[in-house]
C-alpha cells in the first residue's frame, strides 16, 4: 500500500512539473487579458462626473434664481480650480478677479 502511494505521489508531482513546463512554453503566446471591463469602468466614472456637474450647476442656478428673481444668472465659479481661468464668450465673474472687493 505505502509502494502504491509513493508512486501515486511521484506520478502526481512529475505530471505538476510537466504541465508547468508546458504552460510556461506555451504562456508568451496566449491572448492578452481583455480591457473591455477597465473602458467601462472609465467610461462610466466619465458619465457619472458630467451627470454631477450638470446637477450641481442646476442647483446653483435655482438657488441663485431664488435669492435673485428675474435676474441674470452669473457663470459658476470652478470647484476645484483656484487659479486663474478666462471667459473666452462672456464676462468674468466678478469673484474669480485678483483684486475684486
């Protein structure tokens, strides 16, 4: 029984390297993995970004519209841009210039 056992056992590990050593050859021609789950993944972090944005200046305009009826609403100041920024079609906020009151 323990000579049947250990030759069960040597079969198993000498098969284990010989697999190994197949895979190993046969590896550097597989097909790469796949990025279709990491695209969808961006491409919903992308949507999901506009979709905040959009909100979040929709709820800045009613609150302006609510504190200032009737009135013009001024761009939204970046969020999370402190810099300087430009206006190429309209008027800079008075908040974002250097020297505003």
């Amino acid at each position: 029984m323990t000579s049947y056992l250990w030759r069960k056992y040597a079969d198993y590990v000498y098969t284990k390297w010989e697999r190994t050593l197949l895979w190993d050859m046969v590896d550097p021609y597989r097909r790469p993995k796949s990025f279709t789950s990491l695209v969808t993944i961006y491409i919903a972090a992308f949507y999901t970004g506009v979709i905040g944005a959009a909100i979040t200046e929709q709820l800045y305009k009613e609150k302006y519209w609510e504190d200032h009826p009737g009135e013009m609403v001024p761009l939204m100041k970046p969020m999370f841009y402190g810099g300087p920024w430009r206006v190429y079609r309209g008027e800079v906020p008075v908040t974002s210039l250097p020297n505003a009151p």
